[in-house]
C-alpha cells in the first residue's frame, strides 16, 4: 500500500518560496527543457521532469518523455517524497518498494519501475520540488550519473532564482528586459 506522505514541517515557508519564484503555470523555457533533455540523454531515461510542488499538485515546469501530462496531485507524486529529504532518492524497482507498489503511476501508465529524484532545494533551506527520471525497467544509476543529477538541481535552483530576480527588475523597471532574454 501506498504511503502517506507527511507534510514538511516548513510546509508555509516552501510553498512561499515557491509562490515567490512567480514559475507556475508559466510555458516552456528553453533552460530548463534542455536541462530535462541532458539529464534524460546522460541518465539513458525515457522520462526526466523538473517537478515543483505545490499545495495540491506537482507541476512540471519542463517534461520530457511524458508531455501529454502537465500536473498530477500531489499525493500520487514520487517527488513529495524526495522533497521530504535533502538528498537523492532512487527507487531501482517501484513494483517492489513499499511507497509506490501500488501507485496507479507503477500499476498503469506510465508504468514507473525506475525513479531517481533530487530535491531542488532553495538556498533558504526549502525543497520547492525535483528534478527526476523515470524508466519503466528496473535499474540503477552510476557514480557519475547521479553526480549530473545532483549538479543539475543546483543548476536549476539558480536558473529559476535569475528568472525570479530578472522578473522582478522586469516588473520594478516596467521594460522589456524578459521579453529580449
């Protein structure tokens, strides 16, 4: 059976910080689908998503391997799980782990076996989501690849702290300046 997942004790903080970012349900950036395309071709991944949490959903700001889904609640989603951690969490077989067995993401599509997620965490201590891969065979992932995993959250991390400040000297300065970015 499928876990509950607790609620960070820093539930308020995460979530303002996430608000804060102003990324929510903003299209497509090119930084950060490239960043999913990397970690997808360097981790040989069907699927790699950059996943923010919010109250109720986890939100894909980039997607690659399951474009057709842009949300799911947040009570189905692996990443509620690494965001309760400060570290990586790989789950080489989904189907034989007790939090997920019974997922309807490991028992229907998109069939999940092999997750591997790193939280993005703010320099303010806040999980705000993960950046993950995902593969329906079993696995796991080298030295090396979890070190690309793990730089590119901190890469994320920063790009979306420069989108938040660039939006805000956009907003203050009333200019084009993100429109000519």
């Amino acid at each position: 059976m499928m876990i509950t997942v607790p609620t960070p004790i820093n539930e308020k903080a995460r979530l303002e910080k996430l608000h804060q970012l102003m990324v929510l349900d903003t299209p497509p950036e090119a930084i950060f689908d490239e960043i999913v395309k990397l970690v997808s071709q360097v981790c040989a991944a069907p699927i790699a998503l950059i996943s923010l949490v919010d109250a109720n959903r986890q939100w894909f700001k980039a997607n690659v391997g399951l474009e057709s889904v842009k949300e799911t609640h947040r009570d189905l989603a692996f990443s509620t799980i690494a965001n309760l951690d400060n570290q990586m969490i790989e789950v080489s077989d989904a189907s034989l782990d007790a939090r997920f067995s019974d997922s309807p993401f490991v028992t229907a599509y998109p069939h999940i076996r092999f997750y591997a997620g790193v939280p993005l965490k703010m320099p303010s201590g806040e999980n705000i989501g993960s950046i993950c891969i995902i593969g329906q065979e079993p696995k796991t992932l080298t030295l090396y690849q979890k070190g690309i995993l793990l730089g590119l959250a901190n890469i994320v991390v920063q790009a979306l702290i420069h989108r938040a400040a660039l939006l805000e000297f956009n907003n203050m300065n009333d200019s084009s300046v993100l429109k000519k970015v």
